[in-house]
DNA sequence: CTAAATCTCTTAGTGACTAAGATATATGTC
DNA sequence: GACATATATCTTAGTCACTAAGAGATTTAG
C-alpha cells in the first residue's frame, strides 16, 4: 500500500509539473507572436506549416479549430507580411494550398533560438537511453491527448442532460 | 560521428514530437473553454488559480501576460459566472484576491477527466523509475522555458538594430 | 445537364484586448 | 500630520480577430 501510494503521489505530482511547463511553453508562443508582431493565431498556423508542410486553407481551419473565415483572415495577414504564399491547387481549382515563404519565415524561426539553447542544455543532461524515453512518452503523449480531445468534442455534440456523467477522481 | 550523429536525429526527433504534442495540449485547453463556454483567458486564469491558489488580480496579469485592464474583464466574467470569488485584502486594502468557488469550479474540472484518463493509461505502461525521470525532465523543462521565456522578453526591449544577431543553427 | 456537395471568401456584428488615465489606498519624507 | 510619490485595481474609448451565415466558384453524382 505504501508503494501505490508513492506511485499515486508522483502520479500527481508529474501532473502538476507537465501542467506547468505546458503553461508555460503557451506563454513562450505568446511571446513569439508579440515580439514578431503577428496574432497568435497567426503563430500557431505557421507552426502547423512547419509541422505538416504545404496545407489547405481548410485543413488549417480543421487543425486549428478556427471557422474557414477566420482562416481567411489568418492568411490574409500572413501573406501581406509576406510569411506565407497563396497557391491554387491545379488539380482542384476550389482548393488552395498555403506555403511558408523560407526565407521570412527563418525571421520568425530566429525567436525560437532562446527555446532551443535552454532545451538543448536540458537534454544534454540525458543519456541517448533516456532521451529514447523520453521520445517514447512525447509520442505517447501526443496520441492521448489526441484521444482526449477527439472524446471531449464528442461531448460537445451530446446534449448536456444526456452526457454519460464524467465522475471525478478528485478535485482538480 | 555516427554516434553524434545518431544523437542530433534523436534530438531532432524529440523536439518534433515535443512541439506536436504540445499544440495538441493547447488544442485541448481551446476545446475546454469551448465546451466550458468560457473564453480562453479566463480557462487560464482558473488553471493559474488552480496552480497556485488564492492569488492577487495583478498577479493574474503577471502571469498570463494580460494588461491590468483585460484581468478586470476575466474576473468580471468568471465572477458572473460563479466560478471565482473577489476578496478584498484587509491588510492592504488596495489589493483584491481571487479565489475559486470550489464547488462551480469542479464543474470545470469535469472537463479534464478525458485527459486525465489519457494520461492514466500512458503512464500506466512506466515504472516507478521511469515516472520520476519524465518528473525530472517536466520540472528542468520548466525552468529551461521560463528562462526562455525571459531571454525572448528581453529581446523585446531592446532595439531591434541593437540585437545580439541571434543565429540559427538550422531553419526551425 | 442539372442538383448537390465541397472549398474558400465576404459581410455584419460581437467580444476580448490594449493604452491611457481615473480612483483608492499605502508608504516615505520633511 | 501633510504632501508627494508609489502601488493596485478599475474605467473608458477604440481596435482587431473571431463567429455565423451565406455567396461565389468549382467539382462530383445522377
């Protein structure tokens, strides 16, 4: 019983710790966006370009969870600062891919420096055995709250009166 | 050098799935709010509330990086809507705490039971061992992003002409 | 060839944000 | 104790990104 019970205490205290640094890391991104003078939307499109390479417009709205006219808008500023390029699809004349222009968007990447130094000197800390780890559970990671996500935009669509009732373990 | 090598794909890697995963937590935290019906600054400043507890409205603004002014409008609304309580402080009178309605506030964090149940099962398949280095990574993790986070302000004070010339290792 | 579907853009209206300054309280100096 | 300065929150006016609804353009299905 003492040994589940450490485990459910470092169980709580690792949440509180991801919890903290991933407030944190949504602060660092707010920065970005304020000292490269875009809006956060804007950022977080441009590291979804960074991520998945040249998209639609749509997808961008699909990814993002932002109505299609929002991601006009998006775009719109993004072109104008000249970060990304409109680029009809030739196959299918109503789509429109988006793609990074590589040489403005490395202006913008210059702000991410400061996160890689520090990262870097974290991870020099770990062995290629531990950062294995570590890659393992941020893949992890990732799938669940993909998982959580999708689960709780499916309790978007039922009617409160009829939601399966979520029970808490405990105060948040 | 293939040892080096082997070493600086990994890292490469880690910081991909790291970034993934990480959108994918603010994307959860959006979809909160959504469902919540509340707006995304004010799901924040509960999370802020629920970190560090009774906290000050200038602290809120501290912290999210809001003017004074928008905190009034988060306390206005998450007031209105019974999830948070002004206290005067009676020691200094100018200073107002905020404090969670516990029992509104649990309605709230019936919404991170998805994620919470997510990550059960991820950290279900570690050992006891393994959970306490993610625990030590999440926490290095944090302070290498808030000195970042620092590092990138203070870029933001000083004249860009005047800027140390951030170099890129690669183009992120 | 027409109807329905798909993708992006447009428009009008809303709401959260900033900047600047007002208000209230506290602290330091003489 | 009175006055100036500092600190903490709130108010106001104006701005900008967002949504909802639907228009326009193109593709797909019958």
């Amino acid at each position: 019983m003492s040994r589940t019970k450490a485990r459910t205490a470092l169980l709580q205290e690792l949440e509180a710790a991801m919890r903290r640094s991933s407030a944190q890391g949504v602060l660092y991104g707010q920065t970005v966006a304020n000292v490269a003078g875009i809006a956060n939307s804007d950022l977080e499109c441009m590291d979804i370009l960074y991520l998945e390479g040249r998209v639609t417009a749509g997808r961008l709205a699909e990814v993002t969870g932002l109505t299609t006219g929002a991601i006009t808008g998006v775009i719109d500023r993004l072109e104008k600062a000249g970060l990304v390029r409109r680029e009809r699809d030739e196959k299918d004349r109503r789509k429109v891919f988006i793609a990074v222009v590589p040489e403005a968007a490395m202006k913008i990447g210059q702000f991410y420096v400061p996160m890689q130094q520090a990262m870097e000197k974290v991870f020099g800390a770990y062995s290629d055995e531990e950062l294995r780890l570590l890659l393992r559970f941020a893949n992890e990671g990732y799938k669940g709250v993909l998982a959580a996500t999708e689960a709780l935009k499916s309790l978007l669509d039922t009617p409160p009166e009829k939601r399966p009732d979520l029970k808490l373990k405990k105060l948040r």
